[in-house]
C-alpha cells in the first residue's frame, strides 16, 4: 500500500522534468535560443499566425514532395497544410500498410484522410514489387489482407517464378532459439568455415549457392532481443554488426562516463578516454560499452560539437552496409533496408501491451499518457481504440519485416501448435490445416527430413491428437505458396567438436611413418617452389619513371645512370592563340570527357560547359573549338 507521502513523492520525481522544461524554456526565450523540436513547432505558429508569411513561402515553394507520407505526425501535417494552397501542390508517397512509427507520433490517420484534404488529388496505385519473390511477396499479402488499410489491396511480384521458399525452424525458448538461428544460418551457407564441414554441423553444400554473411539479416521486434543471439553468434564465431535506433544519451554507460567528460582543447576521442578512466570500477563494463559506441560519433566531433549531438538525440548507429557480417537489427531499423535472407527472431514476444500506452488527441493539442501507475480519464476513454489501433500496427509491422527478405523468409514456429506473439499474423502462411499436418514433399535445396519437426516436449508436454507438423515442404491452401518445414535434428545442434579426434586417428592408421614422410617431402617441395617464386616475384620486370624524376639528380652526385632525354621545343604556328594552366586545364578537361567521333555541334556545346567549370574567356573556349 503507498502512503500520501511516498505518493506525493514519487510524482514530485515525475513531474521534476517537466518543472526542468519550463526553466529551460524561459532560459532560452530570454537569450533569443530554441531547441530542436522549436525548429518546427515555432515554424508551424508563426505560419499560422501571419497571412503574409504563408503566401511569401507559398510563393517559394510551389511543389512540395513528401516520401512516407504514413508517417507524418501532427505537427509536420500541420506544417504541410500550411504551406500547401487549397488547389494542391503536394505530392505525397506511401503506404498505410507500413506505417509503423505511433511511438513516435506518428498517425497513419493523416495519409487516409489525404483525398479528403485534396479532393482533386489524383491517384496512382504502385502494385509492383521488384525486391521480393512471388512467393514471400503471396505470403506478405495474404497476412495483411484481413487488416489492410489499401482498398482492393494488391501486389504484383515482378521477379520470375523461382524455386525460393519460406523457411520454418522450431524453437523451444530463447536461447535455444538464438542456437537455431545459428545453426540454420550454417546451413543455409553450406558451413562458414572448414571446421563446420569437418565436424558435420552441416550436412550439405547450402540451400543457396554464392551466399556470404552480409546476405543474411536477423530481425527481432525490439532491442532487448538481440542477446541471446549475439552470444550465439559469438560463440560460433561468426560475424555480425547490430543496429538499432536507441539514443546514445540514454545507453547507463553513456551517462555515467559523461558525469566524467569535460571539454577542453584535446581531440574528442582523447578527453573520451580520460573521462572513462576517471569512472569508478564498478562501471567499467558497461562504460566500456559506452565508449567503443562514443568513438566513431566522437571521431566527427569537436568536444563541444559532440556533446551537442548528444544532447539532440543521436542514435546508435554502427551499421555498415559494406561489411561481410550478419546484419542484427530491431524491425525498425530494418525499415527500407532489404537482403537474400531474412531470419525472424523471438516469436513469442508480445504484438501489442497489455493496456494503452498512449492516446493522441490532435484537436485539443494533447499527448495522454499514463503517469505514476494513473491513467488520464481520456485515455481510459480511448482505451478500446488505442487497443485497437496497437493491434493493427502490430500486424502491419510483420508485414514490413516479412516484406525485408528476398529470396528466402526464416521463421520460427512450433510445429504442435501457433505461436502467440508479435508474428501470429502470419500464422495462415506458415501453418497447414491440421488435416494436411503429415501430408509433406521433400523440400528442393534441403536435406533429407525425419517426421518429427519437435524435438523436446518438456515433462508435462503432450503431442496434439493431430500431431505436429511433419518437416518439409506444404503448399498452403490460404496462400498458395510453398513452405518448407525445417527437421530440427537435422540441424546437429550437439555435435562436438570432432577435428582433434580425427587427425589423432589418421595419425594411428600410419604406422610405419611412410605417409607423415611423404607428406614432409611434399611441404619441403612446396615451400621450395614458393620462395622460388617470391624471388621471381621481387624482381622488377618493368620501371616506369616520369621524364621529370629523369633529369633531377636524385643522390646530388651530379651523374645520371639513366639514359639522357632528348628535349625539344617546337615554335607554336599561332602566337596569338591562348596559353597558360587555365587554358591547359580546359584542354585536358575536354579530352577526358568526348567521344572523339562526336559531331561538331557537341564538340561546342561540351567545350562550352567544361569552359564555365573552369572560369574560361570566350576567346579561350573559341580556340580550343577551333583546335578540334
């Protein structure tokens, strides 16, 4: 039970913050500062307060074009009403069934409301596909279908039939999850080392040829989910990168190891690593942490700059789309990437919360949420369409994450029964009717299955009266599209590590030594040939020299063991005709950009351009024309 004193106290903290927002902003009203949210809610005040500065950017911006227009939020809608005239001069782009941002404010409510707010708006529908294939993009549609917000909603693959799949593996919790994330990413590559062929953890050449990790992504509904697979990635050895869109400023280690930071003259990344040395030991780990995510932010960064970027919200972002690694990344941060394969990750963390989060009432300006364990009487109001409207969102974000993948979709089921969580609405793609649950084909690129796809029940599991889903592949009736069913033992989660033991009996099977002799010659003959050719390899075929490195005495001996060059100097037939570096940089700028064959109206036009970029006279250019 809470007391009148613990209770007045704890929404003292509560609303401390808010007291701290008020004296900031009178702080920077009286120094004539804002923020960063003031750069767009004090744009959208004084737009509508003066008449005149409304038809001034009218004027300006005569065409405005807005990608993701689903997930616009008040504040920016506003801003677009305001500088947009009555007839219309907005192109706006997106799609109701991806808008996933609500905890951002965003409101999926301002795209549909779109033909209402321009009447004369014209539509295009954009029904093709080009990333994924038929059969992910059949699945896509078919789990969003009963929810969609796109009237008549269609999509239209434009990749060729192929053979690609929807992957299925079975997990019992997290952690053995994680080790079947791993150990399917194995097989899919066909083994990621030699160690993996040599101990049988696969068990074939992969079920796609040419794949490497940067291929393959693995999505999880928020950040707290990407443990259990780091640590097994880690232990397996295989490489990866995380990215996620959390602020650095709320990381604990971040906080802590800028109580310790001070800005002074030295490099950004230098005061960085005094600060963390200055941290108590306690913290070190997480500090640690904190300071490999500091580094690349700090190495852009003054110190005065950086802790401005900190302070505006920089996120988390060490993501590089050029590194050979598996991508590990929250669905969010997925959001317009794509890649080959796509893993789905932690099924049973929940589609929406238990009660509303939150409520928006864009009319009377209000943001509701609940504060010290009370909820706002208008939030309990809204509370049935909040619920509502977070089941939607819920369905429209495995939509997106299913629609990431390429070629191949992985996700992780139970073959006893669906799985309640925030991939449930994909379940009518992924689950035969229980009459059809035995009735599988062997899967093209898999290995041979067994009939069980449950390894363990636990000791008051019971197998369901239509039994489990048999591994491989089902065609399912809702979608027409193939799914293939993964055998979990086929996996080898238990194998140990078989290498040592092999070389030991290939070693007892020689006896008499003969075979450790000739391999001995073999390697002495080998590494003979290789020094050979390194020797071979160091001399110089070829020594390229410019004429200037020639004629300078490089030792100040005064001789020259090169051969002399013959110089000699040709009178120019025009002395008229331009000369000096601008002219020769506009020689050398025409040449390296025509088609010798072109005709001479080209030959003008490019001389003309390539004249401008270099501050060229007319003349100038007339003779280089003439030149040609």
């Amino acid at each position: 039970m809470i007391n009148g004193a613990t209770a007045d106290a704890s929404l003292a903290d509560a609303l401390y913050p808010l007291r701290v927002v008020r004296v900031a902003d009178k702080a920077m009203l009286a120094r004539d500062l804002v923020d960063f949210d003031d750069l767009l809610s004090m744009p959208v005040t004084l737009l509508s307060r003066q008449i005149e500065l409304v038809e001034h950017y009218r004027a300006r911006y005569k065409w405005i074009c807005v990608d993701e227009y689903q997930d616009v939020d008040e504040l920016q809608y506003r801003l677009l009403q305001e500088l947009t005239p009555p007839t219309g001069n907005l192109c706006a782009i997106g799609d109701p069934d991806q808008a996933i941002y609500s905890f951002r404010g965003a409101d999926v409510g301002f795209f549909l409301r779109f033909q209402r707010d321009f009447p004369t708006a014209r539509t295009v529908q954009l029904t093709r596909n080009y990333r994924s294939s038929p059969v992910i993009v059949a699945g896509a549609v078919a789990a969003i279908k009963p929810s969609t917000l796109v009237p008549d909603r269609e999509l239209q693959a434009m990749r060729p039939a192929t053979d690609d799949l929807i992957g299925i593996y079975p997990a019992a919790d997290e952690e053995a999850e994680a080790q079947f994330v791993v150990q399917t990413i194995e097989e899919l590559l066909g083994g990621s080392s030699f160690h993996s062929r040599d101990s049988g953890r696969v068990s074939g050449d992969g079920v796609h040829s040419g794949l490497s990790f940067d291929d393959i992504a693995v999505l999880y509904r928020t950040d707290a989910q990407a443990r259990p697979v780091m640590e097994a990635l880690s232990r397996e050895g295989l490489p990866f990168q995380k990215r996620s869109h959390s602020a650095l400023s709320g990381h604990p280690g971040v906080q802590e190891l800028m109580k310790h930071f001070e800005v002074a003259p030295d490099s950004t990344s230098l005061l960085l690593k005094r600060a963390a040395q200055q941290v108590p030991e306690e913290f070190a780990d997480s500090v640690q942490d904190a300071l490999e995510l500091l580094l690349p932010l700090a190495a852009r960064h003054a110190p005065a700059e950086f802790v401005a970027e900190l302070s505006l919200g920089a996120e988390v972002d060490t993501w590089d789309p050029r590194a050979n690694r598996i991508s590990l990344l929250t669905l969010h941060a997925a959001k317009g990437l794509e890649f080959p394969i796509v893993v789905l990750a932690d099924p049973t963390y929940s589609a929406t919360r238990d009660r509303p989060s939150r409520h928006i009432d864009s009319a009377r300006s209000l943001w509701l949420e609940p504060l010290c364990g009370a909820m706002p009487i208008e939030l309990l109001e809204a509370g049935d369409l909040e619920m509502k409207r977070d089941r939607a969102e819920a369905n429209r974000v495995a939509y997106v994450a299913a629609t990431r993948a390429r070629d191949l979709l992985v996700v992780p089921v139970c073959g006893d029964q669906p799985i309640e969580g925030w991939l449930e609405v994909l379940n009518p793609m992924l689950y035969p009717a229980e009459s059809a649950r035995g009735n599988s084909v062997p899967a093209p690129g898999c290995p041979a299955f067994g009939t069980e796809s449950v390894l363990e029940r636990g000791p008051k599991g019971k197998r369901p009266s239509a039994g489990s889903v048999r591994p491989g592949l089902h065609v399912m009736e809702v979608v027409g599209a193939p799914v293939a069913w993964w055998d979990p033992a086929v996996l080898n989660l238990e194998t140990e590590e078989l290498a040592p033991l092999r070389h030991q009996r290939l070693l007892e099977l020689d006896t008499g030594g003969a075979a450790a002799a000739e391999s001995t010659q073999k390697y002495e003959a080998w590494k003979s040939a290789r020094q050979s050719l390194l020797g071979r390899a160091s001399e110089p075929s070829l020594r390229v020299q410019t004429v200037t490195s020639l004629v300078r005495d490089a030792d100040g001996s005064g001789t020259r063991t090169e051969p002399s060059v013959d110089v000699r100097v040709l009178e120019r037939d025009d002395p008229d005709r331009p000369g000096g570096r601008r002219f020769g940089s506009l020689v050398h700028a025409l040449f390296a950009s025509i088609d010798l064959g072109s005709a001479a109206d080209a030959l003008k036009a490019l001389a003309s351009v390539q004249g401008r970029m270099v501050g060229a006279t007319e003349d100038e250019i007339d003779a280089l024309f003439d030149a040609f």
